[in-house]
C-alpha cells in the first residue's frame, strides 16, 4: 500500500508515468468512466478549500466512483476532540482512499502511520501539498513541452508557501532548471529548503525583492499570494499582502512564450487584465489538477483503463 505524503515519496519516473496517465485521461476520458466505480473516496478537509477538495471530487465521479468525508473541521469529531488517528482508524472503516487536508504540518504522516487504505496528503500547514505539486508539473510539461531547460520565478510568500515548498523539490530533480526566488525579506525561503535542497544538490539560485529586474530572463512565472491565515499578526499580514501586483506593464519585458501560473485563489496579486493573455495558464492549471488526481487515484488503487492492474 502506497501514500502520498510528500511529493519526494515519488521517483522521477513514478512522476513521468503519473503525468503519462493524466494526459492519457485528457485524450481518452471516455475509457475511464467506470475504472473506480464501486470505490470510494473520503476527503477528510479540516481546512477550507475549494479547488483542491472540488478536484478530488470531481475526479472521483468522473472516474465512476463515489465520495464522502467533510469539508471543516467543525463538522467533523475533531471539534470533539477527536484524534487525528482515531479518525483516520474510522474512515478507513468506510473508503477505499483518503485525501486529507489539515492545518498542522505532519498530520497527514500521522494519519498514514495509522491508515488501512492509501492516504493522499492535499495539503498540511505550510509544508507540502504534493497533489498541487503534481498539478503544476503537468501544467509546465504540456505548456513547454519539458521539465528541464528553463528558469523559473517564484513570487511572494516563499516562507508559508507549502506549494512552493513541494514544487522546488520536484523540479530538484530535473537537469538545468535554475531558481530566481521573489519575496520580501519577511517572507523567504526558508532556510531548510535552501539548506536541503538547493545548496545540498548544487542548484543555481537567486534571490530578490524585484519582480520586474528578473522579468526578461524567466521562462516560468509562479505567482502565490501572501496567506492571511499563516500570520499571527495581522499588522504584518496588512504590510506585505500587496507586495507584489502583476499588471500588463509588468510584464511588457517577458518572454513571448512565458508560462503565468498560480495555485490559486487569487487575491490580488495578478491583474484580472491578465487573464486574457495567452500565458496566463493558471485556469488551466486548475484544470490539469482534476485529471493528475484523477491520475493519482488510479494509481494508488492499483487500478488501469482495462481494470486492475
């Protein structure tokens, strides 16, 4: 039995034949009607969200199959007292698969060490979300086509940033991809990741206040937004939320095939006047996300298009 905790739990080629599936999904979902049907998926959200419990749901049905779980932790025995574990102990009790969201890094860890069915981790405080992760990397295989070969800017709140964090890990492990981190300096990398991933493994970075002087040289820009419910202070929070605005001016010196992503919900920080441009792909990227869990599910199921694998 397999989980999905952190996006590193997956090999490179594990991630290669995951995304070989979704873009299989999108070309023939006509044959993955039923793959699931008579499965179920409990998605255990004790944080709000809307795309990423609404994709998972929607991958699920789509895949034939059903699903249960809630969507707060008010409205589940965790208001009560509950503990992660037990919960996961009773769940495991009704569904096949668990995809779990929770505002306390490590909690879905806690909840796999403790599970009789594969848990998917869909996002644990500001640490991973290893799902998004798989999103994203969709969304800049079929934009550019590869995953190596290009530079990437990742911009805003680099410190509380769980998809940020899971994204500079997997594309650690592909050749020739530099970094150039965007933030204030409230709001960095933290140092773990600098430590342990890029410095360990070589890998070239930089890191700046200025979205516009890096503009020319970025193939990839990965918009966040700075996340009011990870400050204790909403001082703090009210002072850094604008600190970078994307706007048409902004971008008059990228590149013509530049790829705009974001993990969404967006607050503020891209101009709606963006949309309409052909590099905003981040609609698209919410797309990609329904059929790479889609993907995921199969795959943790043990389950193919012809039936079980």
């Amino acid at each position: 039995m397999r989980h999905l905790i952190d996006i590193r739990d997956l090999s490179a080629q594990e991630i290669a034949d995951l995304l070989d599936l979704a873009d299989d999904i999108v070309a023939n979902r006509d044959q993955y009607r039923e793959v699931c049907k008579y499965k179920k998926l409990a998605t255990l959200f004790f944080e709000p969200s809307t795309r990423t419990r609404l994709s998972f749901e929607a991958a699920m049905y789509e895949l034939g199959g059903q699903v249960l779980g809630f969507s707060e932790a008010a409205s589940s025995s965790a208001s009560k007292g509950e503990s992660v574990a037990d919960t996961i102990r009773v769940v495991g009790c009704y569904a096949d698969i668990i995809a779990m969201r929770h505002p306390k890094e490590g909690a879905p860890m806690v909840g796999a060490m403790h599970s009789t069915v594969p848990i998917i981790n869909a996002g644990d405080g500001g640490h991973n979300h290893p799902t998004q992760t798989l999103t994203d990397l969709m969304t800049i295989r079929r934009e550019k086509g590869r995953l190596n070969d290009f530079t990437i800017g990742l911009c805003g709140d680099l410190k509380f940033g769980r998809t940020v964090h899971s994204l500079i890990a997997a594309l650690s492990r592909y050749e020739n991809v530099k970094f150039v981190l965007i933030s204030p300096e409230e709001l960095k990398v933290p140092s773990y990741i600098k430590k342990d991933i890029l410095a360990e493994q070589g890998l070239p970075y930089v890191q700046t206040t200025e979205l516009t002087d890096v503009m020319p040289e970025l193939d990839v820009l990965y918009m966040t937004r700075v996340q009011r419910e990870r400050f204790f202070n909403e001082e703090d929070y009210l002072r850094l939320k604008d600190s970078y605005i994307l706007t048409p001016e902004k971008l008059r010196g990228a590149k013509a095939d530049l790829t705009i992503l974001h993990p969404l919900p967006r607050v503020n920080e891209i101009d709606t006047a963006i949309d309409s441009d052909p590099r905003a792909c981040y609609f698209r990227q919410a797309l990609n996300g329904k059929f790479v869990r889609m993907a995921l599910i199969m795959t943790l199921l043990g389950l193919t298009k012809e039936g079980q694998a």
